[in-house]
C-alpha cells in the first residue's frame, strides 16, 4: 500500500462525508430555485443532521436490537459504497473490493436491512414503506447490473478502479452503448434515491412516500444517520455515473499532481449534475406507485440494449 494511495483513500473517505450534505443542499436549493420557491440555505442539510445528532432517540416500547443497530449498518454501507467507488484517484488501497457486484451487494444489505427495521415496529407506513421499497429494489438493481456490465464489456473486468482507468486514459472513443446507458443509469438513480418521478423527498402523504415511510419512527442520532446514509447514497450514486460516464479528472496511481487538481474536478462535476438532477425533478411529475415497475423495466431494457450494442459492434 503506497502513501499516496492511503492519502487518496482518506481523502475518498472525507470529502463523501463532508459534500454529501453539500450535494444534497445544492440540489434543493436550485429544485427551489427552477420552481420559483424561496431556496433554503445551502448548509441546511448540515443544520438538520446538528440539531439531530443533539436530540435524543425515542424508541418504540416493542423495538428490537435490529431496529437500533439499523442505523449504523445503512451508514456503513453507504460509507463503504462511496469509499470504492473511484472518485479522485484509481489508486486506493480498497480497489480490489471495488467490484460492481460487491457495490450492487452493499446497496441491496443496506436496503434489507431498513425494511426489516421498518417492518420490525409493526407500525402500518413502515410495512408499507417495506412492502415498496422492496418492490423498487427488486427492479433497480438488476438495472444498475446491467449498465455497470455494460460498462465491464468496454474494460473486460468488473472493477470500478479498472473500468474508470479505460474510460479515462485511453484514445477518445465514442461508445454508443454508454449513451443508452445512461440514460438507463439516471432512471435508476431517480429510483433508487426517491427523487422525483418515482417518489417525493418532500411529502409524508401516504399514497406516495417510499423512504420516508421506512424511517418515521427514528428520531434523533438514528434518524441524523439515516439521513446522513441517504445524502450518502445520492453521492455515491452521483460519482458512479461520473465515474461511468464522465471519468475525466479521475487521477491515475503514483500522480501527486493529478489528485490535486482531481477535488476542484469533482467539485464542479457535481455542482452541475446536480443543477441538472434539480431539473429533471423540476419538469417530471410525480407517476403513480403502479407505474414504477414499467418505469424501471424501460431503464432495464434499455441497458440490455447497451450490451446488446457492444456486442454488435464488438467492443473490447
């Protein structure tokens, strides 16, 4: 393990716990903006998960082990989801675990876990809040297979650090089969992370909400780490696609002055997939719950088509 490699890690490791709140307030306020709402303050998020963090947790007379460990579990995932994914550098010592099963895997424990907390209160929003997010990760997840294979057919490997290596640091190229899926990837991006057509971060009406059904009954440090996880998610989800899609500026091993020029590129990667995730949710509606499987079996199939192309055109 090389100390540069080690640096590249922490920094992954600190700049994911320290931005995605950030992102998550970037993308409230310009969603504000593009509807012509008063925008809450950038660093409302960081407010929210202080005053959380400084209340005390109430638990249900009935709530077991699990629903209290939940928490720590979820953040941990969405940690380690977003310490594997190549974000600034393709020299981390956790690249041999960047693999797009074991971050498909990570995503779905997480998931596992909070229906089962959610379910555990015997609350009726939490089995329902259960019941379809269950639903929407039995259909996303081999999605989000599907594009990171496409992506694999490019690279012949699997890994996130090898795949982001191709991308980046070969001859220009134009990849048919990458457009198609990404367009695949942003509709399970908008499911997974209850955005806006799929569900509505802002609502508690019942007919609607999937996440915040599965956490109504957490409150102070577990609901700030939940909440934390789910910015967490968002981020991570966020550098995939850039790191898919957009891998320009990802430094290569053993090059000191790429990683610093790396965080300013990130930065600005980020600022505008935000501005353009706030504008899909600004000019989408929210779709009923029934329609989410025909909606992601779209996104499905039109990342089936990616392979598809690359095998057509064989790509290697």
């Amino acid at each position: 393990m090389s100390i540069l490699g080690l640096i590249s890690q922490l920094m992954a490791i600190a700049m994911a716990l320290l931005l995605a709140p950030l992102l998550s307030g970037w993308v409230n306020q310009w969603r504000a903006r593009l509807q012509n709402k008063s925008a809450p303050g950038l660093l409302q998020p960081y407010r929210v998960l202080h005053k959380l963090f400084n209340k005390e947790s109430v638990l249900a007379e009935h709530a077991s082990t699990l629903f209290r460990i939940t928490p720590y579990i979820v953040f941990g995932c969405m940690l380690l989801a977003s310490a594997i994914i190549p974000t600034l550098s393709t020299d981390l010592p956790l690249s041999p675990a960047a693999d797009a099963i074991a971050l498909v895997g990570l995503f779905a424990l997480a998931r596992v876990f909070i229906s089962l907390a959610a379910m555990d209160v015997g609350t009726a929003f939490g089995t329902l809040g259960a019941r379809r997010e269950m639903l929407v990760g039995f259909l996303a997840e081999p999605a989000l297979l599907m594009v990171l294979f496409c992506a694999s057919m490019i690279s012949r490997s699997t890994s996130l650090t090898t795949i982001v290596e191709t991308l980046a640091h070969r001859d220009l190229a134009i990849y048919p089969s990458l457009l198609v899926a990404g367009v695949a990837f942003t509709m399970v991006s908008l499911a997974e992370n209850a955005r806006v057509p799929v569900d509505n971060p802002e609502t508690h009406l019942e007919l609607t909400m999937i996440h915040e059904a599965l956490i109504l009954e957490y409150s102070g440090r577990h609901l700030a780490l939940l909440e934390w996880a789910a910015s967490l998610k968002l981020f991570a989800y966020s550098c995939m696609g850039l790191a898919l899609f957009f891998p320009w500026g990802v430094a290569e091993a053993h090059a000191p002055l790429a990683l610093l020029l790396a965080l300013p590129v990130l930065i600005v990667k980020l600022a505008v997939g935000g501005i353009f995730l706030a504008l899909i949710e600004t000019l989408s509606a929210k779709m009923r719950i029934f329609r989410v499987p025909e909606f992601l079996a779209t996104a499905f199939m039109l990342a089936v088509i990616g392979l598809l192309v690359n095998v057509l055109l064989g790509v290697s």
